[in-house]
C-alpha cells in the first residue's frame, strides 16, 4: 500500500470525501417538531455511515408516518486500491465472426446453446437479450453467430425439462436468467438447477454435463462456485461477453 | 375525422375493415369453441367458491369430475345442475364435495330433463350476473358521491406480495395521488390452471389475485376514497390460463380497470393461442357487463422489439384490440388500448418521435380511456437520467391528452419501488402538469411529427393487409408481434380447449349479451357517432 493507492470520493477538491446518500425513516415529519425529530435522527444515521460533517440538504414527509431525505457529507472512510479484489475476466471479448471462427476450427460442428429462465420467473427478458437475434444494447444476440444453435425454451421452464432438453440438444452450455429475487429465489433455483445436472450426470446420462451459465441483474459474478455452477454473470452483461466465454470455456486454444 | 395530424378518413376506415376481417375467423372460433376455464367461470357466478383441503377450487374440482364423466362438449352447466337435480343436493359446493370423491354420476340430459337442468342453471347463475350489475350500480354512486377524478388518470403500482402490506402502500400511494391502483400479480399466477383462495401473503414480485384479496383492497380503498373525496379505482389481471374466471371475480367484487389483451398471454407467456382468443372473448362480455375499462398490453411489444421498428405493431395490436373488445361487447369507453414511451433516448428526436406516436394513437382511437406506459427499458440504473426520462415521458403524455398515464419510476429495473421512488415520481408528475398541463392546446405537429404518424399508420395498413392474407394465427406464428413467434399448436393451455357440441349450453352466455346481433363496429365505423 502506497500513498497513491488511497483516494477518497471527489466532490469538487481532491480529498474532500463529498458523497450524496438519500433514504426514508419510518418517523413523521410533519409538524415543525417533529422534523427537528426527523432531521436529527438522519444525521445520526449519517454519522453512523460514516459522513462527518453531514448536512441535510432536503426533507420531505411522505404521509403522515414517513420522511425522506437527502444527505450530503464528507465520507471518513478510505478506500485502499491496492486491497480491491476484482473478479479477473479470464477472456478476451471476440467479434462475432471471432467467435464464429473459433468454433468451426476447434469444434466442427455448430455450438449447441439451450437457454431459459426457470422457477416462477415470468421475465424473458435477460434470456431474450442475450439469446434473440434483437439482442441488447446495440449488440446482436447469440441467434445471430452463425456457428451457434440456440434453443430458446422461454419463461417458467422447469428444471426437469430443462435437463432432458439440454440432453436431447447435446447442449454445450446451458445459459440461465433470473431476475426475480424475491426471497433470493435467483440463488435458492441456481443451486437446484446446478444439484439436478449433477443427478443427472451421476445417474448415467449420455454425455459429459453441459456448461452451466447463469445470469442476472442482482447475481453477483463471484458467486459461481458456491452457487455450483461454471458462471455467473450480472448487471450489464452483453451477448458479445456471453459468447466470448462459452468460446473460451469450450474451445481451448490450441484444441483444434 | 379531423385532428392536428390530419389523417386520411379512408386510410383510417380500411385500417379498421382491416382488423375486422383479420379478427373474425378468431371470432368464429371463440364461437364453437368453449375452455375449461369458461365453464369454471359459469360455476363461479352461480356461487361456487372455495376450495378442498389441498387448496384446489371446488370450481375446478367439478368440472374435472364433469369433464372425466361426459366431457365438456355440452358444457358443465346441463351435467352440473341435472345432477343437482337428481342427486337432489343442498348446493353445488355438495354436489362437488361428493363429485370429487366419484360419488356423483353425471350424464347429458335430454328433453323435459334438459329443459329442467337448464332453467335452474339460468336462475343460478343470475345471482351472479345480479351481483355484477350491482357492484356496477353501487360504483356509480359512490362516484356519485365522491368525485371522478379528471384524466389524465395517475396510475400506480403496489407489488409487495403481501395483502395487508399492499393494503397501507396503496392508500398512501392514493393520498399522494394516485387515482388508479394496481395490484401486480404473482409472477407465475397466469400459468395456473385455477385461481388461489383466500387472502395471501406469500407472492414473488407481486401479489395473488384471489377473491378474498380483491375484495379487501377494494373495501380498503373505498374507506380511501370516502376520506379523499374522490372514488380510487382499482386495477387487477385479466390475463393468463384463467382469464376467463378473474374477470368473473373482478365483476363480482367490483374491481374498476382490468389488465385484459387479445394477444398478450401468447407473446410473453406462451400460453396457447387458440385458448387465449377463446378465454378473452368471454372475459370481455363479463367485463362489458360489470362496466370494467380494460387495459390492453400493446407497450410490451416495445419491450422486445424495437420502439420505433415496430411502432406500428402497437397500432396493428391496438385495432385488433378494439375489434374484439366491441365485438364481445365493451363500449368504447371501456377499451383502455395501451401504447408506450419506449423509445432509445439516444436516438436523435426521439422525443418528436413519441409525439407523433402518442399523437396518432390518440386520433385514430378519439373515445378510447388510452393508458400510456412509462419508459422500462432504456431506464439504466442512472436514477438520475431516469428521472428526466419520465418527465418527458409526462409531457408526452399530458401534451397528447393520454388518459391513463402510469406513473414512471427513476429505479425501474433496480427493484420494485421504494415508498420515496413513488413519492419522487408523483411530484415529478404533478409538477409537469402545473407547468405544462395545457400545452397540448396549443401543440401543433410540425411536417416531421405529422409525417411520421403517417409513416406509422401506413406501415400498420400493410401489416394488416399481409395478416389478412395470411391469416392471423399464422402471423402470430411467423413472429410478427414482439418479434416472438408463437405456434397455434403451441403454448400452454390448448389440453383445456373443448370443441362445443351441437347442444352446448351456457347459462351465462344470454346473459352477457352473446345474442346482441348488431354491428359492434357500427359504432367506431360510422364516423360521427360519438
């Protein structure tokens, strides 16, 4: 750790440690009493943040029971670089005829993708935005690369028949969305999807367990071990990444 | 028709004949066709409510029993109230008690029988039809009494899962001013095949539309809008494999607005197309009867496809839309059609884009509630750009004179909102229409905005002519809408579709109107007579 390895947030002055924070307290705001009351109570909570000074700059009663604030203060905090822990990305992000060319040289063959979102999960659109040709953010989902074969099963697919289908595909990967966290149902249905490919594989299926793949906006990409899975990827993530992985993890250099 | 964009009458007439003939072999087939869920409907409005100790509806339970015994061909009323009348039960709860155990034996009645079962069918499903048209009655006067509020209607979203936390969230969210509320649903609840009871405090990303929660939301907001001096409504979801029953429910507990699409359930929920269009055209009659606006989903199509690409989709979507609405029965005040400001920001004039959008959905549907959607997926996690993004949204919305306007969140996409987000998003829109309420008066559509709506409105001509060419389960197939493609033989659902016999029975079907024999489209088709 050196000198240059410590910054604070930057208002307008290095290292005045400026941070905008807002929240609600459960407390009423009304009358002029009261939101003495309620003012003091959020910069307690500010101090106890770790913003000194802090300053409440708005307040705001929403009914009679609530009130929001917005705080400004100097965080006391440091933040250490040189203790950042980043989850390394272990490839190269490829264009699509990249990722086409690795395919055809190391496989020979198309690479078979069989993408749904599972449990209760309604929402399609994290696996739409990677696997429709639409795609996301500007970029061509994985339908488009000529040498993948996607199968879309769509929304609420159960893990069972997402496990015959993707032995049925020959699935090379599995990619999963959830975005429905309530209860942290996105953690508690990765690690079921990832305890029914292990059944499946110990109770002699065919071939060798496809890549599993998860994704959605409140994973964290960290997680994948302890989920089971071989990835897990979070907020943000585009087609271009996701292909560029399954490429890496199935297509080692030098394999062909 | 006149209007600032000054759109072609005969443009607008064809678009409409368009629609009809793409709409009416569907018609036909909602016609000869009933679902398991229809006939569970009938049950319904004759009293039939509860469910068995494994939490599965009576209503489910007798028709399953009527259907292994005779089928569903004749419908469930005519097996149903003949055993009733055999078996001599106290009531149809009974009669399914004792079905579900085998107990029952049910067959076809013929002549006097037939004549018999029929006439007590039509007397019990009365009730229910009379419950609906009192509920009906009972809005209107506490409208009387409190006060419609003017549009555009401020629409918010309460979604927590549970009953009695959804019940304080809505009425805060009405005393800040909300005039409309909606209940999400459980994500999932469209594809099951019966309809949970009770009060609930158990959802993922919503709330369970049961009986019981309708009816405690809507008693909750009536103290509301007694307090308010204004009448709160309230919205739920019509939609999924029990559309048909929802709807009866939302009749008999006197729910305001219901989320009710022709095509939805097949696009984004893979539910099977045949038995959707059946489903929806008895949803709406009961809708038409109990005075329901209902809310069409056409600003999904927005979130798949792209919202300019596709524009035209959403007016393809919405003619459709109100053709099976007016053909089932609604009056064109109850077709809340619905669009989107879905537009990439980042597109140069996105803005005068959405104009022209809104402006043309707007002329071409003059008497129709429009609800108007937030924008959803170009809201990036940037609180902050968000926030600006639903102010223009507001405008847009407030400057085309939109009816409904839903109520946009600067957190949309990070979680479902906090009380702060929704009370930021209200002032946000108050704000707008203090400042800028009148301007649509004087809005005029410069060459860009008017041609474009223009560009919009011949692209949906084309669409419509290709449909009609080729038929519009087949369109549905080929991935026209939302760039889904969604087979007819396909999805969930087509196992509950039944082929009527010859001697089908619906006692409810009189009631709702299923003999009218006038034009439904006279009345959007004559020009004038609004």
């Amino acid at each position: 750790m050196t000198m240059a390895d410590i910054v604070r947030p930057y208002g307008d002055t290095t290292g005045d440690g400026r941070v905008q924070v807002s929240f609600t307290l459960p407390v009423p705001g009304v009358s002029a009493s009261d939101r003495a009351l309620a003012e003091g109570a959020a910069l307690q909570l500010a101090g106890k943040m770790g913003l000194s000074p802090a300053m409440v700059v708005h307040t705001k009663p929403i009914g009679p029971d609530f009130t929001f604030f917005i705080v400004y203060g100097r965080a006391s905090h440091l933040v250490d670089l040189s203790a950042v822990v980043v989850p390394e990305r272990e490839f190269d992000v490829l264009s699509p005829a990249e990722v086409n060319l690795r395919i055809r040289t190391a496989l020979g063959r198309k690479l078979v993708v069989v993408g749904a979102t599972i449990g209760t999960d309604a929402h399609t659109v994290g696996i739409d935005a990677i696997l429709n040709v639409k795609g996301h953010a500007g970029e061509k989902g994985l339908e488009y690369y000529r040498e993948i074969r996607v199968v879309n099963l769509g929304a609420q697919v159960p893990i069972e028949d997402l496990v015959a289908r993707a032995w049925q595909e020959h699935a090379d990967a599995v990619l999963v969305s959830q975005v429905v966290t309530q209860r942290d149902a996105h953690l508690s249905n990765a690690r079921e999807l990832a305890a029914a490919f292990s059944a499946a594989a110990e109770s002699g299926m065919p071939s060798r367990r496809p890549l599993l793949v998860v994704g959605g906006p409140r994973f964290d990409p960290a997680s994948a071990a302890g989920l089971g899975v071989d990835k897990v990827f979070g907020r943000g993530t585009t087609p271009a990444e996701v292909a560029s992985y399954l490429v890496h993890a199935l297509t080692p250099v030098g394999a062909s | 028709m006149s209007g600032k964009l000054n759109l072609d009458p005969a443009k607008v007439a064809r678009a409409r004949e368009l629609a009809r003939r793409a709409g009416e072999p569907v018609t036909k087939l909602a016609q000869t066709h009933t679902t398991v869920s229809i006939e569970r409907a009938v049950l319904r409005l004759a009293g039939l409510d509860g469910a068995d100790a494994e939490g599965m509806p009576w209503v489910n339970r007798l028709t399953d029993a009527v259907r292994d015994a005779v089928g569903l061909e004749y419908g469930v009323a005519l097996p149903a109230w003949d055993a009733m009348l055999a078996g001599g039960y106290p009531d149809l709860r009974t009669l399914a008690g004792q079905a579900a155990d085998g107990r029952v034996k049910f067959r076809i009645p013929v002549a006097g029988e037939a004549v018999e079962a029929r006439e007590l069918a039509v007397r019990s499903v009365q009730k229910g039809v009379d419950t609906i048209d009192a509920q009906r009655a009972l809005r209107s006067r506490l409208i009387a009494a409190t006060a419609d509020p003017p549009p555009p209607w401020i629409y918010l979203i309460v979604a927590t899962g549970d009953i009695y936390e959804d019940i304080p969230q809505a009425q805060a969210a009405a005393r800040e001013g909300a005039d409309v509320i909606a209940v999400i649903r459980s994500t999932g609840q469209s594809l099951l095949d019966y309809v949970p009871e009770g009060a609930t405090r158990e959802g993922y990303a919503g709330t369970y539309a049961t009986r019981e929660n309708f009816r405690l939301m809507r008693a909750a907001l009536d103290e509301t809008s007694r307090e308010l001096g204004r009448y709160v409504r309230l919205t739920n979801y019509a939609s999924g494999l029990c559309m048909p029953e929802i709807a009866t429910l939302a009749g008999l507990e006197r729910l305001d607005m219901m989320l009710n699409d022709c095509m939805y359930g097949i696009i984004f929920r893979d539910i099977n197309p045949v038995r959707t269009f059946i489903d929806q055209r008895f949803s709406r009659q009961v809708h038409a009867r109990a005075g329901i606006v209902i809310n069409t989903g056409e600003d999904n199509y927005l979130t798949t496809a792209d919202a300019v690409d596709a524009a035209h989709t959403v007016v393809v979507s919405q003619l459709l839309n109100e053709y099976f609405g007016l053909e089932a029965g609604l009056a064109t005040w109850q077709l809340g059609l619905g669009h989107a400001f879905e537009i990439n920001p980042a597109v140069p004039d996105s803005f005068l884009l959405e104009l022209a959008h809104a402006q043309l959905v707007r002329e071409l549907f003059p008497g129709a509630p429009l609800k108007y959607m937030p924008p959803t997926k170009h809201m990036t996690g940037n609180v902050f750009a968000g926030y600006l993004l639903d102010a223009f949204f507001n405008l847009c919305g407030l400057m085309t004179d939109q009816s409904i306007l839903l109520v946009g969140m600067m957190t949309e996409g990070i979680h479902t909102p906090f009380l702060s987000d929704r009370d930021l998003a209200l002032e946000n829109v108050r704000y707008v229409r203090s400042a800028a309420g009148r301007l649509g008066l004087s809005f005029q559509p410069d060459s860009f905005v008017a041609g474009r709506a223009h560009q919009v409105l011949d692209e949906a001509l084309a669409l419509l002519d290709r449909i009609g060419a080729e038929g519009l389960l087949r369109a549905i197939a080929d991935g026209t809408f939302g760039v889904t493609r969604r087979p007819p033989d396909g999805g969930r659902g087509l196992d509950g579709v039944i082929e009527r016999a010859d001697g089908y029975f619906n006692p409810v079907a009189d009631l709702l109107g299923e003999l009218r024999g006038t034009d439904p489209m006279a009345e959007v088709l004559g020009g004038d007579a609004e």
